[in-house]
C-alpha cells in the first residue's frame, strides 16, 4: 500500500507529501506532527499536549468475564472480575467477592480475558516488504510516519497492546510515532523503538542495490559504523535521539539483497563494545542474527535477545540457556514470504535465502523450547500485512510450544525482556489495564486469539465487538 492509494475519512485520497532533503530533521519530525493532524482530525497543543484516549484517573469499571488466563501462574481462572481505576488494575476479584460499589460493568462472560499481547519485533513504519530492494527511498518520511499510523491501529486493534519496533531504514521515525501516540495524537500500542538500525556499511540494516553502489541519503544510515569505537558512537546517537534500545545486526539478513544470513557482519568486540555502551545508559542490545556463528557471538557480548536465530545450532542453544538471553524467531514469516515473495516477484536471492533458513529456523526453535530456552513473541510485522500479528501463535504451538507457553511469550515474557513486567504482561493489581477478549478457550484452540473481539489499553476500550 501506498499514501496514494490510503484515503482519508471522507473517502477523498491524500496527496503524497514531499519534504526538502535539506531540512533539519526537528523540522521534518514536527512537520510529521503536523501532517498526523491532518490524518487524525487531532489538534497539538500550543505547550502542554492535550490527553486524548485516556482513562479519567477516578473512573471506576468492572469487568466479568467467563474466564480470565492467568499467564503467571499458567492456569485458566473461572468467572473473574477484573476491577480497573483509571488506567490501572486494581483488583482481581472472584464470584464471591463483592463488586465495588458505583462501578461501570462491561460484560464479557461469554469471552476469555487474557493481559494485552506484545509483539517484540515489529515495523510500523512505512509501507510493508515488496518486490523492490529500494522502495524505502521511493517515500517521504511523513508518508511512512503516515502509513505507521495506519500500522499501528491495526496492530492495536488486533489486541497488541505495547510493541517492541526493531527498526527502519530513515532513522527516528519510530520515535515520532511512539511520541505521538504516547501524547494521544493517534490511537497505536505501546512502544519501545530502536531508532535505527546499527549496522555495517552495506550490511543487512542498509538500503543496498542502488544503481552505481550509490549510498542512500544520510537520514537512512543513522547506525552505520564500522570500528568499536564508531559503534559506540552510534548506539550513543541512537539513545540521545529517543532510541529506547539497539538493534544490532549481527549477520547478513534474507531480505537485504547482497548479504548472506551466515556471515558474521560485525566482530564480536564490537557487538560487546554495543552492549557495553547501551548498558552504561540503562538500555539494551538486541541482535539480528541469523548464522550460527553470529548467534554465538552475539550471545558471548551479552545481547539480551536474539532476532531470527534461524540457523542456530546446539552450541548456541546452550549459550541462549546459559546467558539467560530471549529467542525471538519469526517462524511465521517464512510461509508468507514463500508464497507472496514467488507471486509478486520479490528477488531471487531473498527467496532463495528464505528457502533455506525457513525450515532450520523452526527445528531450531523446537529445539530450544525443548532445552528451556526463554521465548518471546516477534513475528517481523511489515514483511507481511500488519494486524496478522496473531498467526504466529499457531505456528509456535506447531512447533513446539504448548498454547500456555505460546501465550506466555506474548504477555509475561515479552514484558520481562523489555524490562516492563511491572507494568503489562499479566492481569494483576497494580499494572496497566491493558486486556483483550476472545471467544472460546485459547489453551485448547490457541487460533482463536486471530480473532480478538475486545481490546482495551489503558483502561480505553479500543475495540469492542461483542
């Protein structure tokens, strides 16, 4: 999808943008402000940003549901009410137990109530893959902050309530867009974003194929280094710019044309001198990292997640166990790459690159679950269609997990590895009223979470099709 083709509420179609390659990036993001407004019918305030879809802090609501997925303790509670002041949850009461008084109720005893889903791997911004190496350099930043807002409701509406976005190609985009939904300038989920993607030149976070070897503009290559000491730099860069964490790619990546997945793209002393410098900031490294060897050594410099892990071997299933670190595998992707990449005519080299990690991922995958590997839910949302971020829950179990599991790694484990368990990934007093509903029971048909009928994020109910 392009801007062209994206109309607006009255049915009219928006024009596509432009914006001066010259401009100071403060200009162009508060021109992307500017153009949300337009999209949204929201107004910026002059100096305090108005609260726009946000819980009246003394607001007090109820919920009954049929049954509720208590995620910490992997049971299934009968008949709970889910007891909400404001944004946050308060209590979690039984049938026996007195409802408060002067309470809304919302009634979902038909439903099965689980906390709000995490995708860790998502990219909001801009359009979704397509045929072409250079399509990112073929929009202006508003348009991909404009179809990011698109993006991002759909995400929402399909009950992801928070997001890790790992990354795109013009760098702080995604800090705009965390910016302007935390503000309540659009309606989107949560947000932690990488900024951009620390990478080599040419790597597997670049825009390559360009005629010539030509370089994209500078706005593209915010996290390419090539030394330790530039890599510090940059992951410095990254988190002065609004980064919540870095993204390191680690290896050659499917969809990069002229990488390959096995190879190793930067050394292990500058993945550490990356962790060194994110941790001495409060933050984080997570790892592209599909070879085996890039897995270990992004393992051995201390990531906290691996991304992909497609070709990972029993060496690097025992360091993931060892160093406590988190496995985020697509093992969804491969199946809609396989079947849209042939039908659209998407290069033969990423096809042939995704024909060969798609199924050793997935062995992978059934192997660290079997070892005790710590999984989190990333489904790498902008390769295919964002909203769709459920399938993967299917897969998960097909390959290994139990629905529990599956939906652990999309609530409670997610929220540990983004270090925000203490505020999502389980319904219990104290953390954001953040719940999606469904019909049916998700422990023995885990399909039925492609199907969220409600979804409330902050105690705003967003969605509601009961």
């Amino acid at each position: 999808m392009t801007l062209r083709s994206w109309h607006g509420s009255a049915g009219a179609p928006l024009a596509r943008p432009e914006l001066p390659a010259a401009w100071p990036r403060r200009l162009v993001r508060r021109g992307i402000l500017v153009a949300l407004t337009v999209a949204t019918g929201c107004t910026i305030a002059q100096h305090e940003p108005r609260s726009v879809g946000r819980a009246a802090p003394d607001s007090l609501v109820v919920i009954r549901a049929g049954a509720l997925v208590d995620v910490e303790r992997g049971v299934v509670v009968r008949e709970p009410r889910v007891v909400i002041r404001g944004d946050r949850i308060v209590a979690v009461l039984t049938p026996a137990d007195p409802l408060p008084a002067g309470a809304r109720t919302i009634d979902l005893r038909a439903a099965t109530l689980l906390p709000g889903l995490v995708d860790l791997h998502t990219h909001l911004i801009g359009d979704i893959q397509n045929a072409s190496p250079t399509a990112p350099l073929e929009s202006s930043a508003a348009e991909d902050v404009l179809l990011g807002v698109a993006n991002a409701r759909r995400t929402l509406e399909a009950g992801f309530t928070t997001v890790r976005d790992v990354g795109t190609y013009r760098g702080f985009l995604d800090v705009s867009l965390r910016d302007a939904i935390d503000r309540g300038l659009v309606i989107g989920p949560r947000m932690a974003v990488a900024g951009a993607y620390l990478t080599r030149p040419g790597g597997g976070g670049e825009v390559t194929g360009l005629p010539g070897g030509r370089l994209p503009p500078e706005e593209f290559r915010r996290g390419v280094a090539r030394t330790p000491a530039e890599v510090r730099q940059r992951v410095r860069a990254l988190l002065d710019g609004g980064a919540d964490f870095i993204k390191v790619i680690a290896t050659g990546a499917v969809l990069t044309v002229g990488t390959e997945v096995g190879e190793l793209e930067f050394s292990e002393e500058a993945l550490r001198a990356a962790v060194e410098e994110a941790t001495s900031r409060g933050s984080y490294v997570t790892a592209h990292a599909h070879g085996a060897e890039g897995i270990k050594a992004a393992l051995r410099a201390g990531v906290r997640s691996i991304e992909h892990g497609s070709l990972i071997d029993d060496e690097g299933i025992a360091l993931l166990v060892q160093k406590g670190a988190w496995l985020v595998a697509d093992v969804y992707n491969g199946d809609y790459i396989r079947e849209i990449g042939r039908r659209d005519g998407w290069p033969e080299e990423t096809l042939r690159k995704n024909d060969e990690t798609t199924e050793t991922q997935r062995a992978g995958f059934r192997k660290a679950v079997a070892a005790g590997a710590t999984i989190g839910y990333g489904t790498d949302s902008g390769v295919y269609p964002h909203g769709d971020n459920a399938r993967q829950f299917a897969y998960q179990v097909r390959f290994g997990q139990t629905p529990m599991q599956a939906m652990r790694s999309a609530t409670i484990d997610a929220a540990r590895l983004m270090r925000w368990d203490d505020r999502i990934g389980s319904i219990a007093a104290g953390k954001l009223a953040d719940l999606v509903a469904v019909d049916g029971d998700p422990v023995v048909d885990v399909r039925v979470l492609e199907r969220v009928r409600f979804v409330m994020k902050g105690g705003q109910i967003v969605r509601n099709d009961r």
